[in-house]
C-alpha cells in the first residue's frame, strides 16, 4: 500500500492525489503534521508530501519517477 503524507494547504499533496487517483493507483492520505515529521526527519526530506511505498520514502519528484 502506498502512503502519502500530507499536510492542510499543501499544492503538491494535492496534485500527487489527482495523479494517483487519475491512474487508479489505491493509496493512503494521512494528513497529521506528527507522522508527516516522524517519517519526514528519517528520510531527510524537507517537504511534503512525503510517500512510503514498498519500504521506501520518497519525495513527490523521486516517487513520480518510480510509479
């Protein structure tokens, strides 16, 4: 499962949900600036969204090029 964290008023977080939701891919939005931070600060990453898929995280441009 794919797991895209998020935050409120984010424009990259909402044009990664309508790439995703225009492929059909199923994924997760969490939108909790607490996991957003957790999961952001263990891959080093200093914007959101932040994705988990398969064991990994990416930012939006490293994922884009995965999927």
């Amino acid at each position: 499962m794919i797991k895209v964290y998020g935050k409120e008023n984010c424009s990259k977080c909402l044009s990664l949900k309508n790439i995703l939701t225009d492929r059909n891919i199923e994924f997760e939005y969490i939108e909790d600036m607490k996991s957003l931070m957790i999961v952001a600060s263990k891959a080093r990453i200093m914007s959101a969204p932040v994705i988990e898929y398969n064991d990994n995280v990416y930012t939006m441009e490293a994922f884009l090029k995965v999927i």
